[in-house]
C-alpha cells in the first residue's frame, strides 16, 4: 500500500509537470513568432518595385499562423493529475509502535482510534495525527547526574528535610483513550503532564513519613502507596502505569553523617548484644556439657558395675561347666596319645617295610648296571679286537704304512708323501727302489 501511494503521488506530480510543459512549450513558441514577426519588419526593402521578391506591402499580413496557448489541454490535464493524487493524500500508514486518530479541519478530532496498518481519510480535510503506544520511561536522577540532567526531583520529609529521589517510572498511552488525550491532555505528555504528575504524588506521600522511615523500614510502603497514585491519577486521563521503581535516595550531607554515626552505634550495641548472648549461650552450654558428663560418668560406673557382677557370676557359671569340660579334655589328651603311638609304630613298620623293598630295588638295579657294563665291555673288547684284526690286514698289504705312522708320531714337522707302488712317471723311482730291499729285510731279521 505505501507503494501504490508513492506511485500515485509520482503520477500525479508526472501530470502536473506535462500540464507545465505543454504551457511552457506554448509560450516559447508564442515568443518565437513574436520574434519572426519583428524580424520580417526590419528585413522588408522599401524602395523594393511591386514584382521584386522582397517587395512588401504596407499592412499586408505575416506569413506566420498566430501561437495561442493550449489552455483548455493544461487544464484538464492539471485536472487528471488531481485524481491520483487526491487518491495518495487520502492513504494514511499508521506504523507499528504508534497510533493516530483522525483531525478535521471543521470538526476537529473524529471519535475512533487508528491502528497500525493503513487508513483512509478525506483528503485536504482530514488529516492524522500520531501518538507512541510502546512503553515511555520517566526517570528522574539524584547527585551530580541531576544536574548535568537536570532531572532531579526533591521531596519533604515529616521533618522538613529535602530529600532527592531516582524514580523511574514505566507507562504507556491507552490506544482506546486517544482521542481524549488529543482532545483534552497538554502536549507534549512526557514532559507536561507525566512529570507533574509523579513529582506531585511523592511531594504528598513524603510529608506522611521520617527519613529515616522512608529511606529504610518503610521504602516499600511509600512506593506503593505513590504507584497507587500515579497509577489513578494518570489512568483516569488514559495513560497506563505499569511499574514504578524509587531506585535511590539522596538525604542531607549533614542528617546522612549523623544517620552514619547513629547506625555505627547501633550496629556496636547490636554486636555488643550478640556477643553477649553468644557468652551466655557458651555459659549454659558449659553447664548442660558438665551435667551431662556427670550423668554420662554415674552412668559408666554403673555400667561397669553391672559388667563386673555379671562377670563374677560368669565366671562362676563358667567353672561349673569347666570341670567336666577339663576332664573330657583330659580324656581326650590321653586318647589323642595312645593314637600318636600307635600311629608312630605303623609309620615304623612301614618305614621299614619301605626300606626293605627300597634295598631290593637298589641291589635289583646294581645287578642290572653291572650286567650292562660287562655287556658294553664285551661289545668294545670285540669292536677293538675287529679294529685291529683290520689294521692287520691293512698293514700286511701295505707294509709301508706303519713307516708313515711312525713318522707322523715321530714329529709333527716330517711331512709325508704317498707314491704309487709301482713308480711310474715319478723320478725318484731309483730312490724308493733302493729303500724298498732295505724295508722288506728290515722286519725279517
């Protein structure tokens, strides 16, 4: 809708300006021919013959058609672009956070509230005014931000002592009231009428009470009782109070050191009690503690009275049944021995049953070590004899072996070196033959 009213607004204003350019357009060209004419005047030659192209009679008319403005087109032009924007003036937007009620020109405010949205009213007729329907906060400041503000509020005590106050204060205007706060209400509210208002309301309350009372005991109660005021006294003229707040309190520089020096003493009176009923409480705990411990002692040596006697009577009980408990335990004694004993002797008898058949067995295994090491004695005499038999026969086909072995255990520096029999291709065959007879007669003598 705030679209079509601005479209509506721009054709409007597009009308207009074409009603204004068709006049300007007339005018100019009214003052074009003005122009033509007066220079047609001075071009025209008057010792010019009649047949002469610039031969111009006395009077005679221009060639020029006259200009007249277009007035009736203007007009109704003019009068077209009244219809749109007629149609504009009469859409009223009425923004969330506000509302309006509508004022005549004849009449003055019209009955009804306008909501958030959009409105239609008589153009050129009525128009609207708005008012904020969100919450507004009235706040008044005490100290040096009091006067740089210049907000601060001052009441009187019971006594007559000025003291400041910080207030604040939350309201908000009634929708349904508007057209009777417009009608009858000084503007602007925040600051003619809401002010008043409040200031007054603590100006009354405050004469009712000492300082004392209202900066300590009875804060709330003035509160209160202020709130219940300003909430009647503004709600009948359609302004909503919601909450009222005294923040703060400035007293006297004079009284405020006075009350300061008064409450040290009292809290030193207050403390000075305390601790004394904190002593008289230890004093009569001490007292309840030493006749408990006295009722505890009486009763303990009664306990352990009671528990002596019932130990002598224990003891006696004890004794009856001890006896027969002794001589079964002496009977037992006896028994448990004649057990041990007999026990011993079978544990000897088997001991040496043990060591009877443990000599068997070690003799049974002597006898079977014994014959294994002569059957291991014989099996190496006959492998040694088989050994040597062999080394017989070896050394019986080759005789010269027993040179080499002789040689070898000789010395570990005589080297030895093996040859065919034959000697052939070799040359020292001369030597090994002549050393061959030696051998050979050697073991014959």
């Amino acid at each position: 809708m705030l679209v079509l009213k601005y479209l509506l607004t721009l054709l409007g204003i597009g009308f207009l300006a074409g009603a204004g350019a068709i006049l300007a357009y007339d005018l100019y060209q009214i003052f074009q021919q003005k122009k033509g004419r007066e220079g047609e005047s001075s071009a025209g030659d008057p010792n010019a013959l009649p047949g002469d192209p610039t031969f111009r009679a006395e009077g005679s008319p221009s060639p020029f058609l006259p200009w007249t403005p277009r007035w009736n087109h203007a007009s109704r032009i003019a009068a077209l672009a009244l219809i749109p924007l007629l149609i504009a003036m009469s859409i009223t937007l009425v923004p969330d956070g506000r509302a309006g009620i509508r004022v005549s020109q004849f009449g003055g405010a019209v009955p009804g509230t306008l909501y958030p949205g959009v409105h239609m009213t008589i153009p050129l007729i009525e128009h609207t005014e708005l008012y904020p329907v969100r919450d507004n906060v009235f706040t008044s400041s005490i100290g040096a931000e009091a006067k740089k503000k210049g907000d601060a509020m001052t009441v009187q005590t019971k006594e007559g002592l000025p003291v400041g106050l910080a207030i604040s204060v939350r309201y908000r205007l009634d929708p349904s009231k508007l057209h009777s706060i417009h009608t009858n209400l000084p503007h602007p509210l925040e600051t003619e009428l809401v002010p008043p208002v409040i200031a007054m309301a603590f100006r009354e309350i405050a004469p009712n009470y000492m300082v004392r009372e209202m900066f300590s005991v009875k804060r709330e109660e003035v509160r209160k009782e202020a709130a219940d005021r300003i909430t009647r006294k503004l709600g009948a003229d359609g302004i909503v109070v919601k909450e009222v707040m005294l923040r703060d309190m400035e007293l006297p520089l004079e009284y405020a050191k006075g009350l300061e020096g008064l409450l040290l003493k009292e809290q030193e009176s207050e403390r000075l009690n305390v601790e004394l009923d904190v002593k008289q409480k230890m004093v009569r705990a001490a007292e309840l503690e030493a006749e408990a411990q006295k009722v505890r002692d009486l009763k303990a040596a009664e306990a352990q009275a009671g528990v002596r006697v019932l130990q002598a009577k224990g003891e006696a009980d004890a004794m009856l049944h001890t006896l027969p408990l002794k001589e079964k335990q002496i009977q037992q004694s006896r028994l448990e021995a004649e057990a041990r004993k007999e026990s011993t002797l079978k544990n000897a008898e088997a001991a040496a049953a043990a060591k009877v058949i443990d000599s068997k067995a070690e003799l049974e295994h002597r006898r079977l070590v014994t014959e294994g090491e002569q059957d291991r004695i014989k099996r190496v005499a006959m492998a040694d004899a088989e050994r040597m038999r062999l080394e017989a026969d070896v050394l019986k086909q080759n005789p010269l072996l027993i040179q080499k072995i002789i040689a070898e255990r000789m010395s570990d520096k005589v080297q030895i070196m093996m040859v065919p029999n034959d000697g052939k291709f070799f040359f020292a065959n001369d030597v090994f033959k002549g050393i061959m007879p030696a051998v050979q007669s050697g073991p014959r003598q």
